[in-house]
C-alpha cells in the first residue's frame, strides 16, 4: 500500500504516486500485455520514443530524436564516427526523425568527424554537448596547425619555431598572456594576433635588425593596427592611402608590405594565407 499524499510529501514522491496509479489503471484496462506496453509508451512517457538497437538493447530517446542522437546514445565514439544509418535494415536519413519500436544500426567509418550541420537536427542535450565540444577541438587543432605555418613562414630565412630559445617564447607567452606555446599558435592561427609581430618578438633583437621599424620613408610611420615595432612598407603598384581596404604581404626580414585589397598584383591572396593577411588602419 502507498500512503497517502500528505503534506510532508516531496514533489517528487507526489509525481511518483500518480505515475504508480496512472500505471494500475493502464494495466486494469489493457486487453493484454502489449497494449499495456504501448500504453505506458504512449500515455505515460510522451516526450520519449524506445528504439533497438540491431541486438536488441532498448535506448530511450527524447521525441523527435534521429540516427545521430542514437549513436551518441550508445557511444560518443559511434557517434563521432557515424557516417550514415539503417533504420529497421533500410538507409534512413540522419536527419530524419526516428519512432518508437524502429530497430537502429550505425554506419561508421575510420577517420571520420561530426558534421556542425547535425546540430540543427539533434535534440538530445548528450548529443548537442558532445559535437560542440568535438568541433571545439577541431577548431582549435586547426588552428594550431595553420599558426605553426605562418609563424614558420614569418620567422623567414631558414628560421623554425623549433630553434626559438625557449627563454624568448617565454617572454612571448608572458607579453600576451597566454599558458602554453599552442595557445599562441591558436591566437596566431585564429587572427587574433599578427604572426610577423610575433615573429619579431621571438627572433630577438640579434636577428631582426631587418624588420624593425627604422625606415626614412614617413609613409611607413602611417599605423597599421597589431604592428608595433615591425617594418611597414607601402606598395608603389597601388599606393594605399589611409581609410582603403588593406591586406599585408608578409615578406620574410622584410615585415609587412600592405597592398591595396583590389590590387592586380595580389590577384587570388585569399589562397595564400602564409604570404598574407588582412589588416587594418590604426584609429
């Protein structure tokens, strides 16, 4: 017997004595078995569907979940991983929205990564955490890899970030407060700082007497924002003046040579994202 709902009752004991009676009253009204089954599906748990897996487990999932909230439901690996899905052995969309009693079967492949466009579609919390934080990664290994690139290609004549003493980086990490050298691989890689200004910093006084700011031309006084202390050249072919759509050259013991964004002779830049960069006048 249960007792009755007293005052000393918590929310959730009240809720558990209806979901008990509404179960006694299904039961005593079911013709057999699985009616009663499709009725505590239906009538008892309708913000949920059960679906198979291809040996016969049970995952719950919220209403309107598809084959991509399965996976994660099963494993964030199988999710990670899925390529496509077989919904009661036939192809089914991965977008598409599954149904209580489905049997679900996972295609995946090696190598494979979450797509940001499944995160229209899913509706399990699980499944939303799990792709943002992988992308998150992504993002940031991408980064990383692209920094590495423009950092090696601003360090220019034979230099690598691998022959960088360990005491300039240091103070490099220090000056812009960052925790490890991939973070600023990341801001490098992310935009978020010049890889020519950070280069500079981590040559050292010794090997940049070429790129510091010591030119008798004034127009290379003109600021460009993020370049402090690196050589700016104004390129004769399109001659920039304050207020246009800019984009720097990086040209390796040379600094920056800051082009007019249309200029024939940076035809097609956007495919060179060591070679150049877009900038901005100083306010």
């Amino acid at each position: 017997a249960y007792k009755d709902q007293g005052e000393s009752s918590t929310p959730a004991q009240i809720r558990a004595q209806r979901w008990m009676q509404s179960l006694l009253e299904l039961q005593q009204s079911a013709g057999n078995s699985f009616e009663f089954i499709e009725s505590v599906k239906s009538d008892l748990f309708p913000d949920e569907i059960y679906v198979f897996t291809p040996e016969g487990r049970i995952v719950e999932l919220p209403t309107g979940a598809t084959s991509v909230d399965f996976a994660y439901a099963v494993h964030t690996a199988i999710g990670h991983a899925c390529v496509g899905a077989r919904v009661d052995r036939q192809p089914y969309p991965l977008s598409q929205s599954l149904n209580t009693g489905q049997t679900i079967e996972i295609i995946t492949a090696p190598g494979a990564r979450p797509n940001a466009a499944w995160l229209n579609f899913v509706v399990s919390s699980k499944a939303r955490a799990k792709i943002r934080q992988l992308l998150k990664n992504l993002k940031r290994e991408d980064s990383i890899s692209l920094g590495r690139r423009l950092l090696n290609h601003a360090l220019g004549n034979g230099n690598k970030l691998g022959d960088i003493p360990q005491e300039n980086i240091n103070k490099e990490l220090v000056r812009m407060k960052l925790h490890s050298i991939d973070d600023l691989l990341a801001e490098v890689g992310l935009g978020n700082t010049m890889s020519v200004v950070v280069a500079h910093n981590l040559l050292g006084n010794a090997s940049i007497n070429n790129v510091i700011t010591d030119n008798s031309d004034s127009r290379s006084k003109l600021p460009i924002k993020g370049a402090e202390g690196v050589l700016i050249t104004f390129a004769k072919c399109c001659r920039p003046i304050p207020g246009d759509p800019i984009v720097a050259h990086i040209s390796p013991g040379k600094g920056l040579v800051i082009h007019h964004e249309s200029c024939r002779n940076i035809r097609g830049y956007q495919k060179e994202p060591e070679k150049f960069m877009q900038v901005d006048w100083d306010e």
